[in-house]
C-alpha cells in the first residue's frame, strides 16, 4: 500500500521539476530576440547587437549560477526556497518587458557598453532571476530523494530542449503571428506560471524527508571527493571553446560568407542541441563518436575556408555548421564525461558559466575590437585541438620527429610569402590544395597516430596561418572593422576598380582606370546600384526636372560615397551614417574619391537614423534617399510604418522618398509599397530583373513613394517604373509587428516564378 503512494508522488515530483525546468527556459530564451527587437527602433540592425546581447545573456547566467551555488550550500532547506520566490515575486513587478528611461538615445561611440548597461538596467532582474532556475531546480529535485536524484543532469537536456524550442519557434510562430506587445504580454504570463511551477517545486521539496537524499544517494557519490582546481579549469576551457565558437561562426557565415537573414537562429540551434545530446543517459551520437569525427571537423573548416564562400553557398553554410556542430559535441560529450558526483552540481554549473561567459566575451566584444577581420574563428578553431583528451601515441619512436617536421614545412610554406618568385606563385595559385594537405594532416595525426593535442593544435596553426598568407581575393584586400561589422576594400589585380564589400555583398565602387590603363580623371562616374540609368539614378533625375530647380536632398546610409557625386552644384546634400568608420574609409582618397572630388566638405550626422534624422525640420526636403539597408542584412526599423511617417514629415510639399530594396535574400518592396500605403503614399516599383554586373554596373530594385502622381514627374508614366497597391493580404510592418520570414518566403516564390 505504500509503494503506490511513494511512487505517485515520485512521478508528480519528476513531472513538476521537469516542467518547471522546460518552462524556465523557453521563457529565457525568448526573452533574447523579444527584448533584441524591442531595442532595434534606437539602434541600428547591426548583427553585432546580438552578439553583445549574447555576452550579456551568458555574463548573466554565471550570475544566477553562482547565485543558486551560493543558496544551496545553506543548510537551511527553507531559506533557498523562500529567497528565490521572493526574487522572482519582486522581478514580476518590473513586468511586462520594457526599456528603461532615461536610455533613449544610444552615444555616438562606445555603442558596446551603452547596449549592456541598457540590457542590464531593462531586463537585468527577470533574466537573473530565470538563470539560476537550472542549477537551482536540479540541486532541488536531488534532495526530493526522487530514484533519479544521484544523476539529475538529464533535467539540463530539459532545460536545453525548451531553450531550442524557444529559439526556433520565434522567428516561425511568434514574430509573424503577434505584435510585439503581444509577444510580451504573452510572455509576462509565462513568468506567472513559473512562478507557480517553482513554488510548487519549492512544497516538494519542503514535504520531503530531511534525509531523503542522503539515503537515496549511492555511497560513491555521497563520499566522492571535491573536484580539483585543474579540472575545474578544463571545464572552462571546455565551455568557453565552444562558447566562443557560436559567436565567430555566426560573424563568418554572416560577414564572410552570406549575411542572410536569420542565419544566427541556425549555430544557436544546434549548440544548444548538443548539450541536449551529450547529457542524455543514452546519447544518441557516443562521445568516442564525436572524438573520432573532431579532427575531421576542424579540417573541414580549414578547407571551406581556404575555398571561400561564394562558389557554393548552401553547401559553404551547411559546411561551417556541421563542423561546428561536431567541434561543440566533442568539446560538451567531454564535459558530460567528466561531469562529478549530484552533489557538487551547482559548482559544475558554475564553471560551465564561467566558460561560457569568457568565451563570449572573447568573440563577441574583445575580438571585434583587438581585429579588423574575423580573427577569432581560426583562434578558437586552433583551440578546439585542445579539447581533445589526452591519449597514448601509436609509434611514439617516429612521432617524435615530428616537431622538426612540421618546423621545416612551415618555413617552405611561409618564407615564399616574402617574395614573388615561381614558388610563390605556383603557391598561390595551388592554395586551396596546400591548405588543405595541411588541414588534412592535423586529422591524420589525430586519426592514425592519436597524436599529442599540441601536435594537432599546432598543425592547424600552420594551415590557418597560411590562410592569411595566400589570401582567396583576387587583387590587394584591406578590412575594416567596427561594432557594425567587417567591410572589404578589394582592389582588382589590374587595379582598375577598388570595390567596398560586406561579406558577398558589394555596397559600392569606383573605377579608378580605364580599360587601356590609364588613369581615370575629372569626376568619378557613379556606378553600381546608382549609375544615372538605374532606379535610383532615374529617380534623381525625375524629381529634378519636376523642380526645375537646385534640390534639397536627405541620404541616409554613406557606403562608398558615391551618390555625393549625384549632386549638382548649388543642391543642398546632407548624408546620414551609423557607422564613422565607413566615414573614415569612404573618405580616404586610397580607398575612394568621390568624397574628395564632389563633396570634400561633407560633414555627415553620425548616429542611428531613426533618432537623428528625426531631429531634423519638417517639410524641407525634396528627396529622401533611404540606402541604409541594400545589403542583405536590414535594420528592420527603418522600413516600419513609423519609419515612414517621419520620413513622410520631413517632406517638402512636393517631395519623393525613395527606398533602395535590392537584396538577395528578402523581397522587400511590398513591405514599402505597405508603409506607404499606411502613410497615405503612393508608390512606384522599380525592379530590373536582367542581370548586369558589367564594368560594376548592378541591377536594382527601388521604391519611389510621394503624396500625388505628379509630385515624381516622368517616372509615373514610365513603362519601367509600375504603380503598386499594398497587398490586402499583407500586414503592414511596424515597430510592434514585423515578419522577416514572409519575406524570405516571398522572395524563394519570386525566384520560382
């Protein structure tokens, strides 16, 4: 009669821990894109934002780790669990999600800091609060005396499915169905409910025997001993490897490779998969699995590397995810393995914070910082050699020669760099298989002799060292690199056209010889997306003739410079720009002249548009040029309802605005045709569909909105140009709604047509 109750009782325990657990972490991670997006309309759309807010998140979560390590070495069972309902009562009256005043406008510089003490400051509390539910709800159910209390880390694969949860079903079932103040209403309620699952826990826990989980804990683990200082400091390295490597994956696939929309939901997913995996009782992929496939992995990205990203690029992302998702179950089945007895969870978690948070810290705030290229991939690819558990050599009398060897390669590798004879040469033109050979030998090493870990660490040092040393460009590459992210300077091998590139994506250029090679004189001619037959060439022009006199143009987003040499003399031209270190370089005559020649006066207004061009006087402007979002990553902000209305204001009685949309991975034209709409504007759609890419000359897609038909001259009778009503069934972007996804969707169905 008394197993059945006990057994009852221990299936309530295991649903409520598990449940609260699950709960705790859908709420905390999304939490990250709700709040991120919150704070969009005040910053721009940069992909460094989430990076700082994911070193904000992991600073955090060691926060509410030590905080659950430092209650649970109380004696007390009451106080715990009275303590941290009370932190979760009081950080439920800082509900719903809001920011907090007094942090309206972002500093011109220093954007970094300003973003985590607006994240601290907003959501600092509730955050803090739900960190340490994981550590603290598992170090809860072990003193249940519940049968599975002596090895509670699968309540961790809870935790981490809900977060993946979380993270997948935001941008898929959150942001296109509800508002954002929905959304956070939506998630105020969840918090209610977990704070009644963990007072619910918290009764569990109190009604249990005070003895109950010593009597139920196995003699081994009950007397096992404190872990050591050395291991300890393996559990960092192990979490901040992988850490590190979510944040640097992300800013390669995103600045090298495709700054495709979305594209961090994908590493994020499967990081937090792994931990899923690797603490399963069973894993589904072993341990000696992932070991075996490790080097391999890290070989694997060695060589996408040296290809580069653009000759296949669904094959390049799927590439630098499966190796990553491979590195970080190596790097998380080894912390599974040497995970220590119940008892000292908390202090485990605590490390595997720590780790998480240096790790962050590194790629998200001192690499961006210290490089001006994405340095820390191939840094913390290297360090992941380091992961590997030490093991026993295979032919120890020959691997001992083999520092001298890998010495002597690298100098035959490295010394041609430093000329250009015929061995440089047929280097640089074999570089992919030479980086590769390399690449591949720190796998066979590891593979077919089990070599020392420094062996394998340094082996792929050599072959990323030789990455920088025969780059992929064609031509003379020069980075830059600011909170806003990385952008090339490609200077052709002739030299005849120096072109401004993020990632794949080329925001601007200029030629700078003649076909003969000759030096190109007088005023740069601008080409790209704004040659004077394009969209947004043809729009300048139009409004020009419709005037019939000197314009007073807006422009927001500088790039290269190039639409200063639009402007005609006595126009009145003022250019708006987040980022000064695309200032710096746009105004550097080695890098480009437009600025130098056409407007070597210009003075533009730093900071986020949405704030600064909102400061400006109403109904003066003829033109607005809006260009700030022509690459493939868009800050949303500035193509909002909102957007549109200060925009619309800022108009002199008869003036046009005009909104650059091209993009690869979003069809976005709707989305202004809807904007305007709302603001009751009409719109015109310029969309070329040939493919020109000759002499740097680019097809376009641009939006021309304006009160009346006759306030854009000639384009309203253009066969080019195509007056378009807002789609009844499309909902009007806004800062409270928008939905990313319906425009990938919309722009693979135009592909298919």
């Amino acid at each position: 009669m008394t197993s059945e109750p006990s057994a009852s009782r221990n299936r309530l325990v295991l649903v409520v821990y598990t449940a609260a657990i699950f709960v705790s972490a859908l709420l905390l991670f999304s939490v990250q894109p709700l709040f991120t997006k919150m704070v969009l309309p005040r910053l721009g759309g940069s992909p460094a934002v989430w990076s700082v807010a994911m070193v904000f998140f992991q600073s955090l979560l060691l926060g509410g780790y030590a905080y659950a390590h430092f209650l649970m070495q109380l004696r007390n069972r009451t106080m715990p669990v009275v303590v941290h309902l009370v932190l979760l009562a009081v950080a439920m009256l800082t509900l719903p999600l809001s920011i907090a005043s007094g942090w309206g406008d972002p500093p011109t510089s220093g954007y970094a800091l300003w973003l985590l003490g607006l994240f601290a400051v907003s959501i600092g509390l509730p955050f803090f609060a739900l960190a340490a539910n994981n550590p603290l709800l598992q170090a809860w159910f072990v003193r249940t005396g519940h049968p599975n209390g002596p090895d509670p880390y699968f309540l961790y694969a809870s935790s981490n499915i809900g977060s993946f949860l979380a993270l997948l079903s935001y941008p898929v079932l959150l942001e296109p169905m509800f508002t954002l103040r929905t959304q956070n209403l939506i998630w105020t309620g969840g918090y209610g409910l977990l704070i009644l699952l963990i007072a619910t826990c918290g009764v569990l826990l109190l009604r249990s025997p005070a003895k109950a989980a010593e009597l139920n804990m196995p003699a081994d683990d009950s007397d096992a001993p404190a872990p050591s200082w050395l291991l300890r400091a393996r559990w960092i390295f192990l979490a901040a490897v992988p850490s590190g490597l979510l944040i640097a994956v992300t800013a390669h696939i995103s600045t090298d490779v495709a700054a495709a929309p979305l594209l961090w939901v994908l590493p994020l997913s499967l990081y937090l998969l792994t931990w899923v995996l690797v603490f399963q009782s069973r894993p589904l992929l072993p341990h000696k699995w992932m070991l075996l496939a490790q080097p391999l992995a890290i070989a694997g990205v060695v060589v996408l590397l040296a290809f580069g990203g653009e000759q296949n690029l669904l094959l390049t992302l799927g590439g630098h995810q499966l190796c990553f998702f491979v590195i970080a179950m190596a790097c998380h089945g080894e912390l599974a393995r040497t995970r220590p007895a119940a008892k000292y969870l908390t202090g485990f978690y605590v490390a595997l914070s720590f780790g998480g948070m240096v790790g962050g810290l590194f790629a998200g705030l001192i690499a961006p910082f210290t490089f001006s290229w994405v340095a820390e991939y191939p840094i913390l690819l290297a360090l992941a050699a380091l992961c590997r558990p030490p093991g026993n050599e295979r032919l120890p009398r020959w691997s001992r020669w083999y520092w001298p060897f890998l010495a002597a390669l690298a100098v035959v590798l490295i010394a041609p760099t430093y000329s250009t004879g015929k061995v440089f040469n047929w280097l640089d033109t074999n570089r992919v298989w030479v980086i590769g050979a390399v690449g591949v030998l720190s796998a066979l090493l590891a593979l077919g002799l089990n070599a020392n870990r420094w062996k394998i660490f340094a082996t792929v040092v050599v072959a990323l060292v030789l990455l920088r040393a025969y780059p992929s460009d064609e031509g003379r590459v020069e980075t830059v690199r600011s909170f806003f992210g990385v952008h090339k300077i490609v200077v052709t091998p002739n030299g005849q056209y120096h072109v401004l590139m993020h990632g794949t994506t080329i925001h601007g250029a200029e030629k700078f010889k003649n076909d003969d090679g000759t030096p190109v004189t007088g005023q740069p001619e601008p080409i790209t997306y704004y040659h004077k037959d394009g969209g947004i060439g043809q729009a300048i022009t139009a409004i020009r003739e419709r005037k019939g006199a000197p314009l007073r143009v807006a422009v927001i987003g500088l790039g290269s410079g190039t639409l200063t040499c639009a402007a005609e003399p006595g126009e009145e031209w003022k250019f708006f720009e987040i980022d000064q270190t695309m200032v710096d370089t746009a105004r550097d005559p080695k890098y480009f002249t437009y600025i130098q020649v056409c407007e070597p006066n210009l003075e533009p207004v730093i900071g986020d548009a949405r704030l600064t061009f909102a400061r400006e006087p109403n109904g003066v402007y003829d033109l607005i040029i809006v260009d700030a979002y022509s690459s493939d990553a868009i800050p949303i902000h500035l193509a909002t309802e909102e957007a549109m209305e200060i925009y619309k204001s800022k108009l002199a009685p008869q003036g046009a605005v005009v909104m650059h949309v091209s993009n690869r991975h979003l069809e976005l034209s709707s989305v202004v045709v809807g904007i305007a709409d709302a603001n009751d504007l009409k719109s015109w759609v310029y969309s070329e569909d040939t493919n020109r890419d000759s002499e740097y000359i680019f097809s376009t897609s641009v939006v021309v909105s304006a009160r009346e038909e006759t306030d854009v001259g000639k384009l309203a009778s253009s066969d080019q140009w195509a007056l378009t009503e807002a789609e009844d069934n499309e909902r009007v972007w806004t800062d409270d709604y928008s939905n990313v996804l319906g425009a990938v969707w919309r722009r693979l169905r135009k592909g298919e047509e």
